[in-house]
C-alpha cells in the first residue's frame, strides 16, 4: 500500500513539474516575434519559376512552358517558406508541431502541418524554421479576376506590393495530450514586384552557376 501510494505522488510530481515546464514555454512562445525571411526553390508545374522571367517581368498567364499545365488544368506549387522565430524572453520556447496557413492578399493559397518540435534559445535566440508548400494553384489562377490581378502585379513596370501572410498555430506536449494555442499567429511579409523579380533572377544566375561548376565548364 504505502508503495502504491509512493509511486501515485512521485508520478503526480513528475506530470506537475512537466506541465509546469510547458506552461512556462506556452507563455515563452507568446513572446516570440515570426518573421517571413525568404523563399526558396520556388516551381511552379515542375518549372523553376526564375525560368518565367522575360524582360524583368514574369508572365505567368501566357508563358509557353506553362500551356501543358493549363491543359491538364493541374499547377502544383512548391516552394519553401523561411520562418525566423526570436525568442526575446529569459525562458526557452518550444513548438511540438504547428498546424499553418498561406495568404496572398486575403486569398488562402494553402495549409498544412509541421510535425517537428521546434525549441528556440532564450535571450534573443533564433531559429529557422523551413516551411514547405505543396498546392495545386490552377483553382486559382484559372479565374479570370487572379489572372488580371497577377498579369498586373508581375507586369507592371511600376513597383507595387502585395502582402504575403503566413497564419501558425502552435501545439506542445502536456502529458500524452497535444495542447493547441488558443488561435492563429499571423505573420506578416509585403513584397514588391520589382524585388521579388530581382531575387528571382538572382536565384536563376546561383543555378547557371551550378550547373556550369557541375558540368565542369568555365562561366
């Protein structure tokens, strides 16, 4: 009996002092700042997007590359969002898993799920996070309203901008159960046609220049 009994409080302290410690991380995750960094290997029907450049513009509605796609009316989008968490606080921050959603001017473009726990260092401690996306956008860009709206974003010869919102919510452990934040973190990035354009182009010489080293050629 006084066994049992032993074994009930030390369980009962273990699961306290675990809850507590997750408490503590909760409270440390609602004090990190997120901040959209960068994309990367961005694809758009299995074509690298910084491929579709023509004249510091991108066309995506009348590209020749893409006009199989529009065909089979499939477009799978595949691109690798950098989140950067910062943890100003003097105690540790960690994420189980989040849950996450992608906006472009309040038009969902995907969700998904991240299943690695994610811990970030107190006192300013930093951690990237490499979110994928997986989607296929043809619904999207088959309307007519979004393919005006894209042929006048990536177009232009004027800089304009659109907002680019990434929705998280976090879950941790709390005993065998998953507690989720109570509701989404959204992160904020505006890009402008004329930067997005030049990083992509700039992604587009990194790869020439791989493939040159690769092939064992001089640039």
């Amino acid at each position: 009996m006084k066994l049992t009994i032993s074994l009930f409080f030390i369980t009962f302290i273990l699961f306290s002092c675990q809850l507590k410690e997750q408490a503590e991380e909760l409270q440390a995750l609602k004090e990190c700042t997120y901040e959209v960094v960068s994309a990367d290997s961005i694809y758009l029907s299995n074509i690298n997007v910084s491929n579709l450049i023509k004249e510091n513009s991108l066309d995506l509605i009348n590209a020749p590359q893409l006009a199989f796609s529009y065909l089979q009316k499939t477009m799978p989008f595949n691109a690798i969002v950098n989140l950067k968490i910062t943890n100003p606080g003097t105690q540790e921050a960690a994420i189980n898993e989040f849950e996450y959603k992608v906006f472009i001017k309040d038009t969902e473009i995907t969700q998904g799920y991240y299943d690695k726990k994610i811990s970030i260092p107190p006192n300013g401690g930093t951690t990237l996070v490499p979110v994928r996306i997986n989607q296929d956008v043809y619904p999207l860009i088959s309307s007519p309203g979004n393919q005006t709206a894209v042929s006048d974003f990536f177009g232009s010869k004027e800089e304009k901008t659109a907002i680019i919102t990434l929705k998280i919510k976090p879950s941790i452990a709390i005993g065998s159960e998953m507690i989720k934040y109570p509701d989404y973190i959204s992160v904020d990035k505006t890009v402008s046609n004329k930067k997005m354009i030049s990083y992509l182009e700039s992604m587009s010489n990194r790869n020439s220049s791989q493939d040159t080293v690769l092939n064992g050629t001089n640039p």
